[in-house]
C-alpha cells in the first residue's frame, strides 16, 4: 500500500508592509472613528424619516444591535462599513498585519452569528454596505421598502389565516406610510 504524503501548503505571502503612521498618530486617527451616527447611518435615518417609516435606532434587546429596527415589521437594518466588517475581506486579508486580519474574521464572524440569531428569532435581516449607501442611496430605499412590503404582506396574510381582518394602511402596498400613520401598528378586528 503506498501512502501519499501532500506537499506542505504553500505559505501566504503577507503584503502588509507596516503601519505608515506613529503611535500617537494612529491612536488620534483611531480615536476619531465613530460607532454610530455616522454618515451612512444618517443618511439612512434621513431616507426612513422622508419615507414615513418608524424606527428605532440601536436596539440594545436584539443581537447585534441593529443600525436601524422596524419592529412592527421585524426588520432589522444594519449599515456596515466596508473595512470594519470586512466587504469581500477575501480578496484584501493578506494587506493586513496578523492583527487586523483577526479583528476583522471575528466581527464578519459575530455578524453572521447574529444574522442567524435574527433569522431563528423570526427577524428580516437587511444588511446595506456602505459602499452601497453611498453610491446609490435609491437602491438601498427599493431594498428597504421592497422588505417592508413583504413583510406588510406576510403579516397580512398571516392574520387573514388566522381570521383576523387586519385594516392596514392604504399606502403600504406603495409604501407611503407618512400620509397612512405608523406602518404597521394596526386596527385588527375579528371577523364575524
């Protein structure tokens, strides 16, 4: 019986060259970087408040603390930044110290494990990159009414099953909230 040995994996060759920065400046730069509020986080705020849609921002109660939460419709919106949450982090990895290149695979790690959280708990998972928000704001408000409708009509047809008469907003279908009330805070009767 001959027995195959495989040659050692070839070794990534490592294209960070050191951080071009001093301690102190690095630190000051770090510093600046903000957790919230930041530019795609409000210009997603700005683009549900036109739309009508009410929302809670950072919600302690859900994994992950969802940018953005539409609990009426179980929707969870996040807005990742590119670097920080490692957008096709595959193909860029190898520019990183060891350091960066962990800190990173741990948090596209804990996104995931709190996207499935979401999911099992019943949650729509919208995830906008921040490439995307800034590039095309109109896309990113299609992907998040389109979410609200189906979920609206889920939910519609849900308490249809179960015998409910749900009188939901006359926009919602059209996703014009602002002129119908909140989105789905609605008057459910039994039907007779």
């Amino acid at each position: 019986m001959k027995v195959s040995v495989k040659p050692e994996a070839a070794k990534e060759v490592r294209l960070h060259r050191g951080d071009i920065m001093s301690p102190e400046t690095r630190s000051r730069v770090m510093a600046r970087i903000r957790g919230r509020d930041t530019k795609v986080e409000l210009a997603i705020a700005a683009l549900l408040q036109a739309e009508g849609v009410a929302f809670e921002c950072q919600a302690r109660d859900l994994p992950g603390r969802p940018d953005f939460v539409l609990r009426d419709l179980r929707l969870a919106i996040f807005c990742d930044g590119d670097f920080w949450h490692g957008w096709r982090f595959p193909t860029w990895r190898l520019k990183l110290s060891e350091k960066w290149e962990v800190k990173i695979a741990a948090t596209r790690r804990r996104d995931a494990r709190n996207h499935r959280a979401l999911r099992s708990k019943g949650w729509i998972v919208l995830r906008l990159w921040e490439h995307q928000i800034e590039n095309s704001l109109d896309a990113c408000r299609a992907r998040i009414l389109q979410a609200c409708t189906a979920r609206a009509t889920a939910v519609r047809k849900i308490h249809q099953d179960n015998g409910i008469c749900l009188s939901l907003p006359s926009g919602l279908g059209n996703l014009a909230p602002r002129r119908a009330g909140r989105t789905l805070i609605l008057r459910a009767a039994r039907a007779t």
